[in-house]
C-alpha cells in the first residue's frame, strides 16, 4: 500500500517537472520571438526614415537651388536677400515644434535637459555659422559658374570626414572610403562641362577668385556645422527625439535670420528690392512666388539633414547631400534649356554608384547589428530554459 502511494507520488512529481520544463521552454520561445520581432519592426522603421529623409534633402535642395538660379537669371541682385531666404522660412517649422511639445509629458526619457546658457550658446554658434554659410554660398552661386560651383562644394565630404573623425568617431570602411571617392569625382566631373548653356554670366578674374573662396569656405562651414550639431545631439543633449530635430532647425534658423536680416538692412540692399520686383523678366506675382518657394524648399532640406544626422551619421547626411548635385544640372536641361552632355550623364552614374556602396555599407551593419542581437535573445533563451 505504501509502494502505491510512493510510485503515485513520483508519477505526479514527475509530471509536474515535465509541465514546468514544458510552460518554461514554450516562455522562453515567446520572450525569444516577442525579442526577435521588436528589433524587427525598428529596423523597417529606420529605414523608411532614413529613406523619407534622403528625399527630403533631395527635393529640397534641387527645388531650391534652381529657383534660386531662377531668382538670378530673371533680374534678381540681392546677396544679403538670397542669403536670408535660405533660413528665414523657419516659422512654417512652429506648429510641429508645438505637436512634439505637447507629447513632451507622454515621454518616459529621464536624460537631465542642458542649461539654458549651454542650449543657447549652441543655438548662437551654429546659427551664426548658418548666417556665414548662406551668405558665402550666396556670393559663390551669383559669381562662379554652376559647375566650378558644384565641383568646390563637393570638398563638403572630405571636410565632413575630417570634423566627424575628431568630433563623432567617425569609422571608415573601404565601402565608404568607394563611396566618397565617386561622390567626390562625380562632382568634381561637372566642371568639365561646357558652361555656355548655364545661363551665368563670365566673371571677372577678381570676383572669380572671391566666388572660389566664399564657396570653399561656405563647403568647409558646412561640414562643420553638420559635425557640431551630431556632437551636440549625442554628447550634450544625450537625446535623440524629434522635438531636438525642430529645436535645433528652429533657433538656429532665427539666429541667423536676425543676423542675416541686419545685413540686409545695413548694406542698403533693401532699397533696391522693389526696384528689382518690378524689372523681374516674370512679373511681381512670379518674383514673390519665387522668394516664398526658395524659403520653404530650403527648410524641407534642413529638415531632411538633420534627420539623416539624428537617424544615422553627419557624414551620411554630406553623402546624400553630395548625391544631390549633379541631379541640378540634368534638371536644368528641362528648366532652363541647358545642353545634356556626356559628362554630365557619366557624374550622375557615379552619383548613383557611390550612393548604393554608402548604402550597401549600412546594409552590412544593419546584418551584423542584426546578428549581435540574435546571439543575445539566444543566450537569454538559454539562461530561462536552465
């Protein structure tokens, strides 16, 4: 009697092993594939915005860069005013700062914000770096053809590399190392094009070497604000949301509208403005239309920089923005009647070619953040199952 009941016991004992071995195993496989498909599910994410980003960038600075060509070949004249249309179409950014706001108190992040000091030194820097940056751009574009224009700004890449190599860390694989070589070349091609058909006027030698300067050093501006304002989202700010993204293009925009807009009115270009509406070759509607479009597609740019800055790297930004200019010259064969020559054709392959390695690159990453992460939910599952 005593042997049944102790074989009866063992037979539940034993039982009851094998029911919490088999709800632990089935736990483990649930946490595994609940892991397994979040990381999943950001990674699609983060490539539909790093990809609606690059967009961004694209259309804005082609749309504004032609326009802006537009504002000069039809009788505009005003540096300080192509300048100050770059950044001042800030305010269309107030009502997505104010959303992001909103949700502020729905956020779980504890990160400690910086000082007020600290937040506004870094608006006053990168803002009046901004305000340089357009103003030197401004005098480049309206003295240098658009190919010598294109091929000196192409330097934003090895400035960019330079500046993240000491602010961000910037690693260098020989996919990107191909890809900025091309984007490089691709650039440097189009100043082998015949400039007849751009519609620029033939500098003299003296503005020439003023255009070449301004253009440089607007290339070298660039680059470091791009560094700078990756350095100040990760290493001061420590948060990566898109309230950050808006305050950033916001207040830095104002800075160097301001100052922009001192500029304007101290030169004594603002009495010419009216002047110049009224001798636009496409009437006064077209002329404000012109200003109002070159202001909105330069924020759309902003907006698709800094996102690729928050989402990826400083440098990745540069790469995108690079792949962008020779897209210009083949959209002004249809603008502004310019002759599509062989050259042209071949900068925009390489264009394209290099923007795959960079991409292809990120690719490779993505696969082995993917692995690391597989290995670890592995050893997760292992650690529960024992």
């Amino acid at each position: 009697m005593e042997d049944a009941a102790q074989e009866k016991q063992i037979h539940v004992t034993i039982q009851g092993a094998a029911q919490e071995s088999k709800f632990t195993e089935s736990a483990g496989k649930a946490i595994g594939n609940q892991q397994s498909s979040v990381p999943l599910l950001n990674q699609h994410k983060r490539w539909l915005l790093m990809a609606l980003f690059a967009l961004l960038v694209l259309f804005g600075q082609s749309a504004a860069t032609l326009l802006g060509r537009l504002y000069y070949v039809k009788g505009g004249n005003s540096k300080w005013l192509s300048a100050f249309l770059q950044v001042a179409g800030f305010p269309i950014l107030l009502p997505f700062l104010y959303n992001t706001k909103n949700r502020k108190n729905n956020s779980t992040e504890q990160t400690k914000p910086p000082s007020p000091i600290v937040l506004g030194s870094i608006y006053m820097v990168l803002g009046t770096l901004l305000a340089a940056v357009g103003m030197l751009c401004s005098v480049g574009l309206l003295y240098l053809p658009v190919s010598t224009f294109s091929l000196i700004n192409a330097t934003q890449l090895g400035f960019n590399a330079l500046f993240s190599f000491f602010l961000n860390s910037q690693k260098f694989t020989p996919f990107i190392v191909n890809s900025l070589v091309l984007l490089t070349t691709s650039s440097a091609l189009l100043v082998l094009q015949n400039d007849d058909s751009s519609g620029s006027s033939k500098s003299s030698k003296g503005k020439y070497i003023i255009g070449f300067i301004c253009t440089l050093l607007a290339a070298a501006l660039c680059s470091l604000i791009l560094s700078l304002t990756q350095f100040a989202i990760n290493k001061i700010l420590k948060r990566q949301r898109v309230k950050e993204l808006f305050d950033f293009l916001i207040y830095e925009s104002l800075v160097a509208s301001c100052i922009l807009l001192i500029g304007l009115f101290a030169s004594g270009e603002w009495k010419t403005l009216t002047a110049e509406m009224n001798k636009f070759a496409l009437g006064k509607t077209s002329y404000t239309m012109t200003l109002m479009w070159i202001a909105v597609c330069w924020q759309i740019f902003s907006i698709g920089i800094v996102g690729l800055i928050l989402k990826v790297s400083s440098l990745f930004a540069n790469v995108i923005s690079t792949l962008g200019l020779p897209i210009v010259p083949i959209l002004a064969v249809f603008m502004f009647k310019d002759k599509m020559s062989g050259v042209k054709a071949v900068a925009m392959l390489l264009a394209i070619w290099g923007f795959i390695s960079y991409i292809y690159q990120h690719y490779l990453d993505d696969l082995e953040s993917k692995s690391r992460k597989k290995d670890v939910s592995s050893n997760e599952i292992s650690l529960i199952q024992n």
